[in-house]
C-alpha cells in the first residue's frame, strides 16, 4: 500500500462530479440543444442542460470539454455490409455502376458482410439498417445470429418482369419465412427491401409491400437517386433504360409499371398510387423529389433516409433536407456501402452534411442520426439522463 494512500487526491476522488461540456448535445429526448453539458458522478448521469446553469448547480464539478458532440450512439440507417470488401470509388453513377458495382462484384459476400459488422462493432454503432443482396440468402443466417449488431438485415428482392412476379414473390417468402425465425433477442430482425421502382415490377413490388405489411416486416426501396430515374417515369427512356436493357429486360418501361410514363409523373407518385406506401417503407435517398413527393411522403408517414456522401460521390444531387424537414418528415441518415460512401461511419456523414447545409442547423442533422435511425431500424434508444448509465462513447470523436 503506497503510504500516501489516505490522501485523497482531487483526480481520484471517486464521486466528485464532472462537468462534460460540449457543442451540440442530443439527450435522446427532445430536441438537441447547443451549447450542452453534462454532470456525471460516480459513472452516473447526474444532470444535462446549459452548462451555465450546472455551472450554477454544480459548483464543485470539475469541468472538461468533451468535444463537439455528446448524444447516444448514431445509427447507420442504410448500408450493404455484403460490400464491405470493395475499394470505395467516387465516380459519376452510370460509370460507378458497371466499374464498382458490378467490376468489384467477386469481393461482394459473407466474408465481407461479417468484417463490415466487425467495423461497426468497433465504431459503437447505435444500430444498422443493411441490405442482404438478392443472391446473398447465405448471409442472412450469419447476420441475424450477431447479437452485437442490432436494426434491421433487409433481405433485397428484384424482377422487372411482371408474368414472373408470383414465382419470385413465393420464393421470396420461403426466404423470409425460414429466416424470421433466426431472430434473436438484441439481434437484428429481417426486413424486405424491394430493390428500385423501376427494378422491381408494379405487380411484385405489390405483392412484397402487401405482404411485409401484413405480418409487420419492416421494409426499405432505393427511390429518386439519381436524376434519370425521374426522366425514366416521365419518359419511359433515358440513361437508366439504355443501361437497364443490357440485362434481359421487359420491351417497354410501361410493362415494368404496370401504366404508361407520363409527364408528372414520379417514382413516388407511382409507388403512392400503387398503394405501397401505405405499407409504409423507408425511403432510401429521395433525391430527386418534386414538392408533391414531399407532401405524399408525409401524409403516408413515410421515414426517408438520406446518404449525403454517396450521392455527392456519384454525383446524383443533393438530398431536400430543408424541404422534409419543413413537411415533417422523419429523416434519418446513412453511408451506403463503403464503395459509394468511403466509410461506415455514419458520423462521418453527419459532419459532410455539416459542409453540405450550412445553413442548416446542425442540430438537426445529429438528432436524424440518432432519432431517425432509431425510428427507422426500430431500435430503442439509450437516454442521456438524470439516473442513466454515462458511456464514454456518448462522447462522438
Ligand atoms: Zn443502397
């Protein structure tokens, strides 16, 4: 025993409260207040609020600046973790396609999937809304048995041919229904996502919405990415067609929507008027939207998650924030794969859309990350407050 062992010294003194401040703080309540503070003593939360009023009620706290943002873990709304062995590209979307997505194809796999949970793992992830590529039914049973990743796997379903809808559709729920029961509690659940409006034909995508609704699946569509999906539904032509129809492709867009291009309409207009977003799916991207979108994404109580470096990389626009926002919109935030978004740290993303909407308050941007992920992949959220466990990873670096 070091015989200086009964003098207490002022930094090992088990319950002298410290004061972490900070410049944005996200309790996981409310909204996100700036500048922010916390009290911790003796590894618990003590207070949260002004740090000039725990200043005031804490005058004996120690005070340290823990960094620029305090808030519970941010949830990477949408990812594909099966991609995680790619080499990220930032490249225009119709050269990324064929030489990323497609010429890295041999590294897309469990192997990856399972080091891209690793990487969350490390990063304290709060959660993870990731898409299980249509040929990726082996990931599925890996993915669900990790307890350590909680959100949603999203099984991914495509087929533009409408007379081969019931056929995909029933080997689709065979999947789902071996699946399901792998869920483990504190694991993630399976999800179904119907991989575009315009990949997946108006008759499937009914028959996948129809069904996750019915049994409470949770579901994600890729919408209104880059702008030539809009001229596709408008047109029934353009940069995606010719790039679609060097796969086996139906002889006209009209056959995939079950109705013809017209001039207003829209990837969302569709899905609305087809009933799927009653069904309520989150809504990946949502780029490429026209006031109307916004107004139908609201009134179906539609979520929409945004991944701001990825569509800046493949030069698809820049995501309306201002305008869901205003409209009401649950928004949450993802870093797509690390082929498009370069990382899967979705904090990373938070601080590009920092750059990318300086005018936006950014307080808003880091409760999407938090609140709307947690919305999104239906995963509860750890609170900042009054009796709680304080985690240092609250502290974001
Ligand atoms: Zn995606």
């Amino acid at each position: 025993m070091s015989p200086m062992s009964d003098v207490a010294s002022p930094d090992l003194a088990p319950h002298t409260p410290e004061l972490l401040t900070c410049d944005i703080l996200y309790t996981g309540m409310g909204g996100a207040q700036s500048p922010g503070g916390v009290v911790v003593s003796g590894g618990i939360v003590a207070a949260t609020g002004h740090p000039d009023t725990l200043r005031g009620n804490f005058p004996h706290a120690r005070e340290r600046r823990a960094g620029s943002i305090i808030a519970p873990p941010p949830v990477n709304a949408h990812t594909h973790l099966d991609m995680s062995a790619y080499d990220f590209q930032a490249l225009p979307y119709f050269r990324w396609i064929p030489e990323v997505a497609v010429g890295q194809r041999e590294k897309r796999g469990l192997a990856g999937a399972l080091a891209g949970a690793e990487t969350l793992g490390g990063l304290g992830a709060g959660a993870v809304g990731d898409i299980v590529g249509s040929h990726g039914q082996d990931m599925l049973a890996p993915l669900l048995a990790r307890t350590d990743l909680s959100g949603v796997v999203y099984f991914e379903v495509l087929s533009p041919f409408p007379e081969r809808a019931d056929e995909v559709f029933s080997a689709a729920r065979q999947v789902m229904d071996a699946h399901r029961k792998l869920e483990r509690p504190g694991g993630p659940r399976l999800g179904l996502s119907p991989h575009t409006p315009f990949t997946v034909s108006s008759r499937l995508m009914r028959l996948l919405t129809d069904y996750a609704a019915g049994e409470g699946i949770p579901l994600q569509i890729h919408v209104a990415e880059h702008p030539s999906e809009v001229e596709l539904f408008r047109t029934g032509g353009g940069p995606i067609w010719d790039s679609m129809t060097r796969f086996p492709y139906p002889a006209t867009f009209a056959e995939v929507i079950g109705r013809a291009p017209e001039a207003d309409l829209t990837p969302v207009r569709y899905l609305d008027e087809l009933g799927v977003l009653t069904a309520r799916p989150t809504l990946v991207h949502m780029v490429n939207v026209t006031p109307d979108d916004i107004a139908r994404t609201a009134r179906a109580g539609c979520a929409v998650v945004s991944c701001p470096r990825s569509n800046t990389h493949l030069e698809c626009g820049v995501f309306p924030w201002a305008g869901f926002a205003a409209a009401g919109v649950e928004i949450a935030l993802g870093t797509d794969s690390v082929a498009s978004g370069g990382s899967l740290d979705v904090r990373d993303d938070v601080a590009f859309a920092r750059t990318l909407y300086p005018h936006l308050d950014p307080r808003l941007i880091v409760r999407a990350a938090v609140k709307g992920g947690s919305r999104v992949t239906g995963t509860p959220l750890p609170f900042i407050r009054r009796g709680e466990t304080w985690q240092e990873s609250f502290i974001w670096p």
